[in-house]
C-alpha cells in the first residue's frame, strides 16, 4: 500500500477516529485513503482556524488527539492561532501537514515556504517524513507524543511523494508515557507548608480542575483552612451542582492581586504561576504578593490528582469535600432591553444537565461564572491562549467529541467573525450546538484596554478602530447564510424563549443576543 | 513623545498613508497616536488575513508599502497566508506586530510565542526595536526595506514598552535601493542569443507585465519572431486594448510544457523559471524543455522595463509594438443556467475602463483571459502565493490605493470562505468593489486534483471532502449580514441586469453566480 494508506490506518489503530480536514492537491492521496477506513472520520471545515481549534475541542473532551488534516505552509499558518491556543490548553493534537513531493522543494513553487519553523512556533514535537515506509512509525510516534503527559501538539509533515509512493505497512501503536508520580517528597515538603500556619492559597489547573481533583483540593481547603482559586482560563473545568466550587483568578492583574493579597504560601496543582495576561505602564508582571513564596506541588505532566489526594490524606484525613449546592438564579423579568447580566441569568436558568460550554464571550461573559455555579454538573472550556476566534471551531471539535452532550457556544461578535464558516460544520454536521453571539457592536475590551494602558486620547480615529458599529453585523442573516437556523433576541423573555427552544431542539441554532448599549 | 507616537509621525512621513488594522492591547499607544496624525488612515479589518490581503493590493496598485498592524504572535500567524502571497506577488509592504512588553515576556504570558521565527517566514527584513529612542528609526529602514526592489514583506516588532514610553522623535525617510541597472554586456548576450536564430520565448513577469515593458518586449517580437509569455500568476498585469497581449503560462504543468515545446532558448525578464504548481507522479516539476537553455535577462529587483527597452533598440529597432486591438464578447443570450463561460462572457463585455481585476476565480476563471482580453485598459492581480482567500481582501487594499476606479473581485466560493469578513470592510468604507462569487458548490480544483494525482477512488468519503453542496451556502445572506447589498443571477441574463446595476452604482455589491453544475 501506499505511504498514505499506511499512515491512515496506523492512526485508527492508534485510536485516532477524526480528522478535521481543509486539505489541498498535496493532501489528496490521504484524503483517498480514508475512502477504505471508515474508522477515521474526515470533517470537512471551511477554514484552516477552524479544522485546528475543532481539534483542540475534540482533544480536550477526550483526553486523545484527533487529527487536523492542513494544506502546505499557508494551511498550517491559518490553523497556527487554535493551535497556540491548544498548546497552552495543553490539548493533545496532532496535526498532518501536507508538503511538495521531496524533489520538488528545491523547485521553489509558488506555495513553498518554511513549514518546520512555522510548526514549532506552536508544537512540541515535530516531524518530517522521508520515506513511504518510515511514515506510519512516523504517525504512530506522533500520536504518543501528542498524548504525552500534559499533551501538546504533535505537526506530522507529509511529502506529496511519500504518501502516494508505495512500500508502507502499518504501524503498531506507540504507548504514550504517562504523568510523572509526584515524590513523597514533595508532598511531605506542601503538607509542611499548609502545617506552618501561614495564610495558604492552591492554584489549580489543568487536570485539576477536574472532578477527582478537585474533590481532593476541597477536602485540602476544609482541613486546613488554604484557600482555592483556578487558573484564569481553564482548557476544561468540570463544574455546577455537586462539584467543589472555585473561583477564578481575574483577568485583570490588580484584581488577581486583590485575591492574592494576604496569602504567603502559593502552592501549584497542575497550573503555572499567575501573571497578567498583558503589561501596563506602572502595574506589575504578577499578581503574586512580594512576600509570598511559590511552591510547586505537580506541574501539568504529573499525576496531579493523585499528588493531590496524597496531600489530602496527610493533611486533612478526615474532611469531606465540600459540595457547591444547586441553585439556579431566577429568570429575569422585564421586556426591557437586553443585558449581558440578565443574559447571564438566563443561561444559568436554563443550561442543561451535562452542558460543555465553550466560552469566548470576552467581556460579556463577566456574569457567567456566577450566574451558572449551582448549575447541573457542566464543563466549562476557557480560551486559554489568547488568541480570539477559538468559540465557534471548539465547539464543533466538543459536539464531535460528546454526541450525548449539549454544546453550549459562548461567542463576543469580535471574535466570532475571525473563524465564523465553523458555522457551516455545525450544520453539515448537524452538530447540537447552540451558539450566542454576545452582540454589542464592539470590541469592547479594547476600549477598557485603551483606558488602562494610559494611551486614552480626545480624538476618533483610535475609537473608531475598535468599533463594529458601522455597519452592524447581523449574525442572524450570517447563520442563516451558512445553514444554521437563527434568531436574534433583544430582551430577556425573547432571549428565553429562543434559548430554550434551541436547547430542546437538536442540531445547530445561533440566537445573537443584541446587548443594550453600555451605561 | 513616547514611542508609538514617533513611530507614527515616522511613518507619515515616509509616505505609509494606510494602516489597515486589527489591534489587540499590546497596540493600544499605536492606534492612539493615530489620533494626532490624521496624514496615516486607519482602516479597521475583522481578521489580520483581511488586513494583510489589503495591504498586498495596496502596494501592488501604489508600489508603496501600507502597513498592517497586528496583535503578536497569533495575530501575525492570522496573516501570514496573505503575507505569503505578498511574498511570492515582491509587493512592498510593512507588517507592524505588537508584543509584550520587553520585560513582561520571561513571564510567558499565554500569548508568548516566538514572533520572529513567524515573521521570517513570510518577510525579507525583521527588526524588533528595542528602545523608544530606536524604534522611529527602525519604522523608517523597514519602509525602506519594504521598498527596495523588487518589493518585499518587512516586518517590525513594537514591544508595548517601545511604544508607550517617552523618548521617541520621528526619523528622517530613509530612500529606498533603485533597481539594479542590467548591465550591456548581459543584454547583448541575450540579443546574441535571439540573433542565434533558435526559437526563443521570452518570459515576462513582475513589472515586466506593466505597460512600458509590455511595448518593449512586443517590440522584441515583432522584430526577431520570438515569443512572449507571461508568468502564470502576475502581481498586476496591465492589459487591454492598445496593450500588447500576451498569454500567461498555463497552470497545470503538461499545458505549460505545450506552449514552451519547441522552444529552444527561454529568456527569464522579471519572471522566475517555470515550475509545476504541484509535483504529480510521473510528471515533470518544470515544464522547460529538456533541450532548452534559460536566460535571465532581469532578476525581479532589477530595471527591467529598461534593459527591455535597451534589448529592442538593439534586436529591433524599427519595430512598433503590437497593441491588442479592442474588442469585447457579445453578451450571451438565453435564459438558460449560468456557467462559468458565460459568465465570462458579460464580465468581458461589461468590464469598465480603468477597471482593477482581483483574480480568484480559481477553476470558474478559465474563459476569462479570453473574454477580456479585448476590454477597455485595465489591471489585473492574481493569486501569486496559491495561499486561497486573498481575493476579497485584496481587493479591499486596491480600492483604497485607488479611489476612482472600479474594482471587480472574481472570487470561487471554496476561496471567498478563508477571509469573507473583508466584505464588512468593503461596507464600512463604501468601496467601489463589485465582488462575483462563482458559486459551483465544490472545491472544485481538488475534484480535478484528485483524478491528476492518481488519488480517485470509488468510495464517498474522500469525494465528500471536496463538495460544498451540504448545506449549500447562500453568499448573498452573508454579504446582506455585513452590510453589503447582494444579489442572486442563476442566468446569463440575470447576471448581466446585475453586474451592470453594481458597476453602475458607487459602493460596494456582491453577485452570487449561481453555477450550473459541470456536464
């Protein structure tokens, strides 16, 4: 068989069954040889952006790599931002690049660029096939070293010739390590430092943020009095009625320091040390007080939910968790205009048992964590690099993932329009999506940012490049464009109404909440 | 003043007029300092692809660089398939890119990434400033840079800290390299070779492929019987009536080894050596002759409308170029289903003068060479990079760089889906670009790729990966949802009732060309 044969049933048998795809000519012999393994499912995307972030939703839902299938250097240049954004979720991914026949490089064809050094910017191992029959090893490593403990991105980078040349034979699976056992040690030295006495506060993330985890951590917290908080942007966060509620780390760096102040012990489960997601003239780098030692008790990699329980065991034997109670805000009443709060309120009312929400609604989604905390158990996915028009592309990867589960979209109109045709595969892939698009007709963050940095001026042009009020978008004729059904709502009953019947309905649905105006 | 404001007065003074932007934090003291200096526009794009693309037209239609700000690693990543094109079209152009501030970054905030590695692959110069004293400097040797000939994608790194400290004072324009002279004793060599009575083809590409050239090299083959070809994908093309006509290279390499069979002597004046698109099994990568001899008789950063001009006096004195003589297809009749060919047809017989074609029409593009070929004067820019979703952006950037001709965006569906939020651009700033979108519901150069590479198979899936067919996407609604008014021609009749309306009428339109299917 052919190197493209071979690679595509080394990744069944390594437990790959999806692939995001927006491949090109140099892909076509992997795309024809998914013809005969029906156990790798091809997802056509649209967009590059949305073939990776969907990858990264897939991955965080399952804990094991789908492929995302990417056309030469400007392919993988357009999935590099959900890729930046899967590495710092720490998603296992592997994404397949597609290059020119070997001895058609030094030809220099018009699509020939540096794909290495544009794979390592966002990968923690790359590769490059030479032969048809060293490419399914090649595959078959790159699928370990995607699931190496914490996970990361794997770039497999296939040469046109090397998939259509015959001489591949499958390859058997490559076993993944697995996380690190945290040393007695270690956890002897944390239990120590909750004994001193001294104010205490754990900082999770990653797999701590998981039900396992965080039940150990609650029991931490309720036998020695150190508090919890999360990191800031969780890649997946399991939530709601029954699980140990925690906090989240501000976004803004003075308000992460306000949850920090006091505290003199930091211990790390699973997350790095906090640091504001940007700098300021005259704030600092780090929310963590000058008098605080950092301590690390598990890095992403290790068993952190086991070195938790070993911790609890020591320090806090016989607590219990501590459950968050149910509890669900009251709908908001009123035909009055839209909010970002009252619409917070609504979905906290309404979001459904089991719920995977993908939340890029930036600045509206202030009111989310709170407004859906005694929710139904729920995970919750955070951007976690940073880099917007993540929404829309992981919740298709997460409905891909959990066809059992609802998926819940929580989008800003700005970040929405970077990877919008992921719309286009909810519907063809009648994905039980239910998209918001928290509509204000700005990038509204900015506009804080432009205060805070100090760069604040009298004139318009500067404002008017962060605005997306002129013309307004409607996202509505957008969806309906792309075959999703749409309604938009501009008060709290519309916004109910339309929220539930797109939660009760299957298949995909964008209601744009249109959001009053800022006071 | 603090550095972005120098860096701004800098590049007003330099000529940088436009500033197609999508700024994040990082870039805030940039966009504030627009306020004060009105001589340098800032034109707001949804996504960096979209900005990138514009400022690709900008210079192609100006030969000056316009800048694209961008937000840090992933926003410059968002851009980089556009900066690829760019690359392969030599256009001048600057890339700003804001990063962290310079001592926030050992904190590896979550949008830490390696900036320079990204820029390098797309860009002929990177520079990150490291002083507000520097940066005013480094803006102008970047403009400088972009400038040099041929033309080139600089980037520029601002750390947040450059920016919005003090101590910036704007730099004096730095001139830019002139094209290298091509030196008599190359240009005799060439006139030798085309005296050597051989058959001899000459392959124009670059600024090869501007008017005065184009005479020149008529000229040429007027007087010696040699042959005159165009490189496939021409950054801009001037053609027309009273243009020398010449046919371009054919994309698919046994065609391109046709029109150069024969030849025995191939003359390279700002064009690269052919070389195949794609590299299949069993075919050539270049569709040169075996027996051929290849000569440069200009690189692409040289002049080489002059040392055309000098070889004609010498190979052809008495010659007079060969202008192509007006004419236009008559305007297809019936009302049956719209195809590509006729579609063509009213496109070459509507075409206004002075009109600038941005070409990604892709495999519905076939009949338009012909069809225009007669037309009033006019431009056309095509996808150099093969990096899909340029058009619409692209032709953003040229309406802008020229504000009283109207633009035409051919556009295939699969392409227009990477970057269609260029049309919220097209509405803000009410452009004259009529965009037609040759809907064919397919990737349907992919079909064809997929018989080419051997890769057919019998079974759906792979075919299933090319179709755009389910759900269908209505381009009409998402041009409506950015403000842009649309309409749908299913008929050569339709289409023609619309086309006219939207050259007719100032601001921007969209046509949805309803393709029949292919028989």
């Amino acid at each position: 068989m052919n190197g493209a044969q071979a690679v595509v049933q080394t990744l069944a048998g390594c437990g790959v069954t999806t692939c995001f795809a927006n491949p090109g000519t140099s892909e076509m012999h992997f795309v024809a040889a998914l013809d005969a393994v029906p156990q790798l499912r091809g997802v056509l995307c649209l967009f590059e952006g949305v073939a990776t972030g969907a990858a990264d939703g897939y991955g965080r839902m399952t804990d094991r790599p789908a492929a995302a299938l990417l056309h030469l250097g400007p392919g993988l240049a357009n999935g590099v931002a959900n890729l930046h954004n899967a590495r710092r979720a720490r998603t296992p991914l592997l994404a397949i690049v597609g290059d020119h026949a070997t001895y058609h490089k030094r030809f220099d064809a018009p699509l020939e660029s540096d794909i290495d050094a544009l794979a390592w910017t966002v990968s923690g191992w790359v590769r490059r096939s030479a032969r048809s029959a060293d490419a399914p090893a090649d595959a078959a490593d790159a699928v370990a070293a995607a699931q190496s403990p914490p996970g990361q991105v794997a770039t497999l980078i296939l040469p046109a010739d090397v998939t259509w040349t015959d001489g591949g034979e499958p390859a058997a699976a490559v076993p993944p390590r697995r996380p690190a056992l945290v040393p007695d040690e270690v956890i002897h030295q944390v239990a120590d430092v909750l004994h001193g006495g001294e104010p205490a506060t754990l900082l999770l993330g990653g797999t701590a943020l998981r039900r396992p985890a965080l039940e150990a951590a609650s029991r931490i917290a309720e036998g020695t009095g150190s508090r919890l908080l999360a990191e800031t942007f969780a890649a997946r966060h399991e939530r709601g009625a029954g699980i140990p509620a925690i906090d989240r780390l501000a976004y803004f760096v003075e308000l992460a320091a306000g949850q920090l102040a006091g505290t003199r012990q930091l211990i790390l489960a699973g997350a790095s040390a906090p640091v504001s997601f940007f700098a300021y003239p005259g704030k600092p780098s780090t929310p963590v007080p000058a008098d605080c030692q950092v301590h690390v008790l598990a890095q992403a990699g290790d068993d952190v939910a086991g070195a938790l329980e070993s911790l609890a065991d020591l320090v806090a034997p016989s607590a219990v968790p501590s459950p968050q109670p149910a509890g669900r805000p009251d709908l908001p009443d009123g035909d009055g205009n839209l909010t970002a709060e009252a619409a917070a309120a609504v979905i906290g009312a309404l979001l459904p048992d089991g719920a995977v929400v993908c939340d890029e609604a930036n600045t509206s989604g202030l009111w989310l964590p709170a407004a859906t905390a005694g929710a139904p158990p729920h995970d919750w996915l955070s951007l976690t690099g940073g880099a917007i028009g993540q929404g829309l592309p992981l919740a298709t990867g997460a409905a891909i993932a959990s066809p059992d589960r609802p998926v819940l979209a929580l989008e800003a109109d700005g970040s929405a329009m970077y990877t919008a045709s992921a719309l286009w595969t909810h519907a063809r892939e009648q994905l039980d999506i239910t998209t918001v698009i928290f509509s204000n007709r700005s990038y509204a963050i900015l506009n804080m940012e432009l205060q805070r940095t100090g760069a604040a001026t009298t004139g318009n042009a500067a404002r008017d490049l962060l605005a997306l009020s002129r013309p307004e978008i409607d996202f509505t004729a957008l969806a309906a464009g792309m075959g999703v059904p749409a309604s938009r709502a501009a008060t709290a009953a519309e916004f109910t109404t339309q929220l539930r019947h797109s939660l009760a309905e299957p298949g995909p649905h964008l209601i744009e909440a249109a959001l009053a105006p800022l006071r």
